[in-house]
C-alpha cells in the first residue's frame, strides 16, 4: 500500500456525513434565496458558496479520510479550515445580506447579537484567540485525543473555522460595524503577528528530530513512507504554505486599504481646496 497523493485524495475517498453536508446546504441555500431576493452582487455570492464548498472538500474528501494517517495531510486540512475557508465566507458579506433580508423584529436581535459580540472580539482579542486555538490544539495531548476521540475532533473543526473568521474579519473589514478599523499599515502589523502561531508550530514539525505526534508512526510504516519526512512535509506545509497564503491575502487587503486611505485623502484635500477658492470668489474687492 503507498500514500495517496493530494490530487487524488481531493478526487477519490469521498464520504458523505450528514452532520457537514446537512448544514453546509442549509447554509448555501439561505444564502442564495437571501441574495436572489436582494440582487445580490454576484462576487460575494460566489464568494461564500466557495467558503462552504473548501469547507465540505476539507470534511468530506480523502483529506478527511486519511487525516489520521497522514499527518501532512491532516495539516492541509487544517489551513483549508483556518486560512482558506474563513475569508471566503467573509468575502460573501453573510452578515450584511442577513441585516438586509431579515424582518425588522429578527434584524434587530441580530444587530444586538453584533454588538454584544463586537465588545469582545476585536482585533486583539480575535488575534489572541486565533494564536491560542493554534497553539493548544498542536500540543502532543490534545493532538493524540482529537485522534482517539471523534467528538473531539468534530469540535476542534468548527473551533478552526470560527477562530479563521475571527482572525480575518479586521483584514477583511467583514462586520459593518467595527469598534476598531484597522488602516493599512495597521492592517500590515496585524497580518504578521496572526502568521507567528503558524510559523512557530510549522518550524517545529519541520525541524524536530523525532515523531512529535507517535500515532503517526504506524500508518506511515503501512503506507510505506517516513513518518519523520512526512512530519517535515506537514511543517513546512503549515509554516510555507500557510504564509504564502495568508500573505497573500493579508497584502492584497493591506494594500486595498492604504489605496482607500489615500483616495479619502485627496478627495478631503479637494474638498478643502474648493472651499477655500470659494472664499477667496466671495471676499470683498
């Protein structure tokens, strides 16, 4: 028996669960009636339906089935759930279509959930989240028990997905209604402190000399591969793979933001310039 390549685990191994692909429709199809009635912009529907589907890829596919087998495996499914998923779905604007959509009576529940949510979940507090989520459920113990305990593991899934779209919401302004918005160089300064958790666990696994995670060894001896090369493989995964990604968004969103400041800028400037060669037209001669 030899290990699966990820093309063909993202092809073959498929097992469905009611328990994902259950809520991930629900999710889809409220959303598409939502932005059907609102005329909804096409990008961020096909923004969130993206989120749900990498969601359902990550849960459902081969990278699902051999997670506890490979642990490079079991690492791309954690940034499809941390780093992929998340701004995807924030991309689709979910919140901002259900203020839209709902009636008055159910739109203000929400909008007080917000902001009783919005008091504990600012940047800091969704960046120290996101850095603890990483860090505690990499550790030997809780590893090992998500391995021996279905439950466990279901729930550290969802955890990955809510700590993504914490961590990403003040990059990607997803609340309309921040308590702290972030400009771009805040944005810059954010961007490489939420990828330091990943690096750190990634340059672990990369460059320990002995298996981190023991149940490893036995399904790599089957597959016939080194448990320690693929431990290697699942660090540089998360500490390369995950940067270049989080980089690449973090930057474009960071860039975004300066282009707007500047843009607000001018326009403040000429608004000013106009309002003064006004002046200067209606002072006496």
């Amino acid at each position: 028996m030899s290990a699966p390549s990820l093309p063909s685990l993202l092809a073959t191994h498929w097992s469905l669960s009611a328990s994902v692909v259950a809520p991930a429709a629900g999710a889809a199809l409220l959303y598409g009636l939502a932005a059907r009635s609102r005329r909804w912009p096409l990008r961020r529907t096909a923004s969130f339906l993206a989120g749900i589907g990498v969601i359902v890829v990550a849960l459902q596919s081969g990278i699902d089935g051999y997670d506890a087998q490979l642990l490079s495996d079991h690492m791309v499914q954690h940034l499809l759930l941390l780093v992929v998923a998340p701004p995807l779905l924030l991309g689709g604007r979910p919140v901002i279509l259900a203020l839209r959509t709902l009636p008055p009576v159910h739109r203000r529940r929400l909008a007080e959930a917000l902001d009783l949510a919005r008091r504990v979940t600012g940047p800091l507090a969704s960046l120290a989240l996101f850095a603890a989520v990483i860090l505690l459920t990499h550790l030997p113990s809780f590893y090992d028990a998500t391995l021996r305990h279905p439950a466990l593991h279901e729930m550290e899934h969802g955890l990955y997905v809510l700590a993504g779209v914490l961590m990403w919401s003040p990059l990607l302004d997803g609340d309309p209604l921040p308590r702290h918005r972030l400009g771009g160089l805040g944005k810059l300064v954010y961007l490489i402190a939420a990828m330091m958790p990943m690096a750190l666990v990634g340059a672990y696994l990369n460059r320990h000399a002995s298996l981190v995670y023991p149940a490893y060894g036995p399904p790599a001896r089957t597959l016939g591969i080194s448990a320690l090369v693929d431990q290697a493989q699942a660090g540089a995964i998360m500490w390369v793979a995950g940067g270049v990604v989080m980089t690449a968004i973090g930057l474009w969103t960071a860039v975004a933001a300066l282009v707007a400041e500047e843009r607000r800028q001018v326009a403040r400037d000429a608004r000013a310039d106009a309002l003064r060669a006004r002046a200067e037209r209606m002072r006496p001669a």
